[in-house]
C-alpha cells in the first residue's frame, strides 16, 4: 500500500503516485520511471567527478 500522493493538475485532488491516470477527471500523468532519475543523478556524479579531477 503506498503512502504517497500526488496532486492532479487536472482536478486539484490528491491521487496516488502510482496512478497513471487520474481516477477522478481521467487526467494522465505523464510516466517518468524512477531509473531515468537515477541515470540523471549519476551522470551529474559523473560529470562533477570528471570536471574536479
Ligand atoms: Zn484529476
């Protein structure tokens, strides 16, 4: 069961953040898979190391 919500911008109502449609209004969320979040976090690793040394 997740805790977490996100708020539609559709309707202004909290859905859950696993939702890719909002039950309410039929908005969807655009999908951002949570690995793409950490390839930008480790290219930015990446770069900084690369650009200190
Ligand atoms: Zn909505």
């Amino acid at each position: 069961m997740s805790s977490k919500t996100k708020e539609c911008p559709g309707c202004a109502m909290d859905v859950d953040d696993d939702a890719t449609a909002c039950p309410i209004c039929g908005y969807e969320f655009p999908e951002r898979p949570r690995w793409i979040i950490w390839l930008a976090v480790v290219l930015l690793v990446a770069i900084l190391w690369l650009w200190i040394f």
